[in-house]
C-alpha cells in the first residue's frame, strides 16, 4: 500500500463521516425536533421507551446523539431517571439499522435487480435527486430532503472509496498479521472503544469495520471483539456531555456505559465460553458486512432483552456510582430555565422548541403580572404588589437568557420555518419584557394612590376601566397571535391600538374639565397620566408583537413602513374594525 492509496483511504474516510454527518442534520431538520418531543412526552412504560429510543435512534442515524439528548433531559428535569433506561436500550438497537444499510454493499449477484440493491448502483440516483431537490427547488423541506439523499450517496462513495484503498492489503502479510491480534478478546475490545471514541460514532466505525471486511481478509474471530468495543467506545459522548451537569444526568450516562460494558462482559464470556466447548467453524471464516450488522444487531437486541426486566439495577449500579451529597436544591424557578439546556442546541430543532416553551412561558409571566397590576388600581394589597416585582424579575431573567440561547441558536444551521421562529422570538421578548415594566409602573401607580389614601372618582373610574378593558383586549389578541401564529386576529391589533389612543385622549381631556371644575387635583392628575402613558405603551408593543409574527412570516422587516400603510392607505378592513371597536368601548 503506497502513499497515494493512504491519501485515497483518508479521503474515503473524511467522505464516509461527512456524509453521514450531512445525512443526519437532514433527518434531524426533517423531523422538525417532533422526535425530541415524543421523547420527551411518551415515555410512561419502558417497553414503550424502549421502541421510542430505537425508532430515534434509527431515524437521526445516532445513538450518541440520543444519549446525549436523554442527559439534556434528565439535566432539566424534563425526564426522571428511571425513565431513560429503556430509551438507551432502544437507541443501541436503533443504531444497527445504519450497518444493516451499508452491509448492502457486500452483495454479490449477476442478477440485474439484485444489483440494484447495492448503494454503488442506487447512489449516484438519489445522488443526482438529492442535488436537484438542493438546486432547484425553493421548499425547505425538499431542500432537506436533498440533503439526507446527498448525504447518504457521499457516505457511500466514502465507503466505497475506503474498501477500494485498503483491498491491496489483502495481500501484506504484515496487514493480515495485525487483523489476527485483535483475535485475542482483550485487545480486539480496546481498539473497537478506541476507534469509536475517536469519531464518537459507533455507527461510523461499524462502517469503517464493514469497509475492512470488503477485503476478504478480516477473520470473524476478530471482527467480534472489535464489534464489542465498539459498543463501549460509543459511551464516551454521553460521558462527555455529562459533565457539568446534575447528577442524575451523569448517572444517566453512566446507565448507558454500564448497559453497554456489563452486556459486553457478558456476552463475549458467555459466547467464548460455549465456543470452548463447542468450538464455532465460523470463527476461522472471514468476516463480511452482512455478517458485522447481524453480530451487531444480535448483541444489541439480546442485550436489551437480558437487560430489560432488571432495568432498576442499572439505575441503582448508577446512583451508587454517583452518590448523592449534599446539593444546593433547584428551586422551581431555576427549573423553569433549565429547559435552555446548552445539550439541545446540538438538535437545533428541538432547540427551537424549547425555545417557544420558555417564550411562552415568559409571554404568561408577562401577561399575569400586567392582569396583577391592573387589578390593583382599584383593589391594592402588599401581596399583589409583591407578586407583580416577582413576575418581572423573572421575565427580566427570562429575556437575557432566553436571547442568549436564541442568539447561539440562529448561528445553528436552521431549516426556513426554524429560522423565522428563531427571528420572531428575537423581536418579540423585548416587547414581553417592557410590558412587564409597564405592569411594575402601573403597580407603583396603585401604590401611590394607596399609600397617600387617595382614590379615583367613580366617573373616572367607569371611564378607565373601559380603556383597561381595551387594552387587555388587545394584549390578549397580540398574546394569542403570537402563540397561535393565528394571523386572521392581526387586523384586530392596529385598530385596538387605536382606539387606545383615543381613549386614553379623551380621558386626559374629561380629567382637565374635573380638574377646572375642582372635582379632582393636580395630584391625582400625575398619577392619572402616569397611568394612561403605562397603558398606551403596553398597546405600543402589543402593535409590535403582531408586526413582528407578520413580517417575520413574510420575511420583511421594515415596521414603520409596514404601519403606516395600514393606517394611512384606504384600507376598509381597518376602518371597519376601528368603527367596530368604536362603538363597542365607549366611555360612560
């Protein structure tokens, strides 16, 4: 083998993760982060969980990567303990559909059809689909699936590649001499969780074992041991995405490290014990892809049934690994932020979602503590006052770090619709936030009052209470456009914020009357203004809010324009709401 056939197996290798790595965002970004959320909400019994882990794993083509995604979740409290057991269990066996896949590449037939099945006669199709669907289509979702064609069609050129450059070392006594080390169980372990931890793939390097075998020269009795260690070095992500995190999370990687090392263990003493015994003829053949992903799946499967009914002892063997000490308790609201787990943003996808989890919960944090606030005017208690501080802290809190974990995710690699929704929370929990404020200067407002014993008129009373009842109106619409997406309430907002305007207009002017006629005070007046001024801001940014949903959607950023064609262009829609609303909030 010659310098030029070591470049052209490198190459054939950096071809094979590559294209793997690209066939796997595609189904990543397919899925849309739903198989992230099936893990995450339908795992009530474990053979359930089971299949759940097996069927992801199959999909995103990576087992590490499902691991990876249980710790995130045990991390965040989204998921007990005893509940990821069967989903590792399932993502062992999910991730031998990818060498059932490449064991194609072993067929042998003159028969045309049969042909066929082999990926270097079917690749260069979905190769040329793949690269049509990324050129010349516009849909994301096409173009993703061009992505996961393209990707699966260079992962197979690599393998074929690989399999071309080391074919000649069928013949270097030195190569096949190296290959029959491994036969010694000990050593044939250490360097399949060596290769494995390498690329962190025991996919890829089931795959690259598959390669070798296409020489002819990989003796079974070697391939075995290293199949085995391939499944212990797939641990070493999990472990790594471990650190750092609570410690159910760490037992959670270390439940996948046990299931893999002690069904090892098992295995290969219980499998050269009977071949002691018996003494297997096929030991001595030469290994072929069919032959790796039958052994593969067979230790995997038998492995999850062994393992199945004493699933709680794995959890124990963990929680006696990682002992409890004294921690610092989570309270509810840092379990709240923890669903901003940094492991998710490998899933961008899911990322997404946990993302509009948090903005949901931020817009309802928001939306209470203005609805607290509001109430207080007429009805002021220390409670209420106290719970309002409470709610803005915590959507303060929510919009540095849920803009800090969107701002790392719009550096992801997104899909169209992913992207929009990444660009709509962006502009729209600064809105969130400035409401809330609002909320805490309308508290103050009914502080003042409280404090200095004073008290609105009835008539002014009656009259802000109509413009109250407006504006959460128009909070509730703006509110449900953004978590709904529903754009048939959008012409609702501009007329709603107008008639706030008016409202809030007339109230100063009818206040100047009372205040001529000395039915009220200057004092009363400030704190009146101070009112009004909280309320018209808060129309301001729910304008903003359903802006944002709309433009985002039609990929145009231009606010002020976007207003001011609404309001100043003859727009009948328009008129008819205001006129609408006109007559629905008058002043008493």
């Amino acid at each position: 083998m010659d310098f030029f056939s070591v470049l052209t197996l490198i190459g054939g290798l950096a071809l094979f993760l590559y294209g793997m790595q690209v066939m796997g965002d595609g189904l990543a970004k397919v899925s849309g982060g739903k198989l992230e959320q099936i893990l995450e909400n339908l795992t009530s019994s474990k053979w359930k969980a089971v299949l759940l882990g097996m069927c992801v794993t199959a999909v995103i083509q990576s087992s590490s990567a499902t691991t990876v995604m249980v710790v995130g979740f045990v991390n965040s409290g989204i998921m007990k303990l005893t509940q990821v057991v069967g989903i590792i269990m399932g993502a062992n066996i999910g991730t031998t559909i990818t060498s059932w896949i490449l064991s194609l590449a072993g067929l042998q037939s003159s028969n045309f059809f049969i042909s066929l099945l082999k990926p270097a006669s079917f690749s260069p199709i979905l190769a040329m689909i793949g690269i049509i669907l990324l050129t010349f289509t516009k849909s994301s979702r096409k173009k993703d699936v061009g992505s996961i064609l393209l990707g699966f069609a260079v992962l197979m050129f690599g393998m074929e590649t690989m399999s071309g450059a080391v074919k000649p070392l069928a013949d270097v006594p030195e190569f096949t001499g190296l290959l029959l080390k491994f036969s010694n169980p000990v050593a044939g372990i250490v360097a399949g969780a060596v290769l494995t931890a390498i690329i962190q793939s025991s996919s890829a390097s089931v795959g690259i074992l598959q390669a070798l075998c296409l020489t002819g020269a990989v003796p079974y009795s070697a391939a075995f041991p290293i199949i085995m260690g391939q499944n212990i070095g797939t641990c070493v992500t999990a472990l790594l995405s471990a650190i750092g995190a609570n410690k159910n999370a760490k037992r959670a990687a270390m439940i996948h490290l046990y299931f893999n090392l002690i069904g090892t263990v098992v295995f290969m003493s219980v499998f050269y014990l009977i071949n002691t015994a018996v003494h297997f003829s096929f030991m001595a053949q030469m290994a072929t892809p069919a032959t790796i992903a039958i052994t593969h799946s067979i230790f995997n499967i038998t492995a999850t049934v062994v393992w199945y009914p004493f699933s709680n002892l794995l959890v124990k063997l963990a929680c006696l690994t990682i002992r409890d000490t004294e921690e610092k308790p989570v309270s509810t609201d840092d379990q709240e932020f923890l669903i901003l787990e940094s492991r998710f943003l490998e899933k961008p996808a899911f990322a997404v979602e946990q993302g509009r989890n948090a903005a949901r919960h931020m817009e309802q944090d928001s939306r209470k503590a203005l609805r607290i606030a509001l109430d207080l005017v007429h009805n002021y208690t220390e409670e209420g006052a106290r719970r309002v501080q409470e709610m803005e802290s915590k959507v303060d809190r929510y919009e540095d770090e849920l803009g800090t974990y969107l701002v790392k995710l719009n550096n992801k690699d997104l899909s169209e619709r992913d992207s929009h929704s990444v660009s709509m929370m962006l502009h729209c929990i600064g809105d969130f936030e400035r409401i809330s404020d609002h909320a805490v200067n309308i508290m103050e407002s009914a502080q003042e009052l409280y404090e200095k014993k004073l008290s609105f008129s009835m008539q002014a009373r009656n009259e802000l209470q109509v413009l109250i009842s407006v504006v959460d109106r128009i909070v509730d619409t703006a509110y449900t456009i953004f978590d709904k997406k529903d754009l048939n309430l959008v012409n609702d907002v501009e007329p709603l914020e107008e008639v706030v305007d008016e409202l809030s207009k007339e109230l100063k002017r009818r206040h100047i009357n009372r205040l001529r006629s000395g039915e009220c005070t200057i004092e009363m007046g400030f704190i009146l203004t101070d009112l009004l001024t909280s309320l018209e801001r808060i129309a301001d940014h729910c304008s903003n809010i359903s802006v944002c949903v709309t433009q985002v959607r039609e990929n145009l950023y231009d606010t002020h324009s976007h207003l001011e064609s609404i309001k100043n262009e003859s727009d009948e829609n328009y008129i008819g709401r205001l006129d609408d609303f006109r007559m629905e909030y008058v002043l008493p």
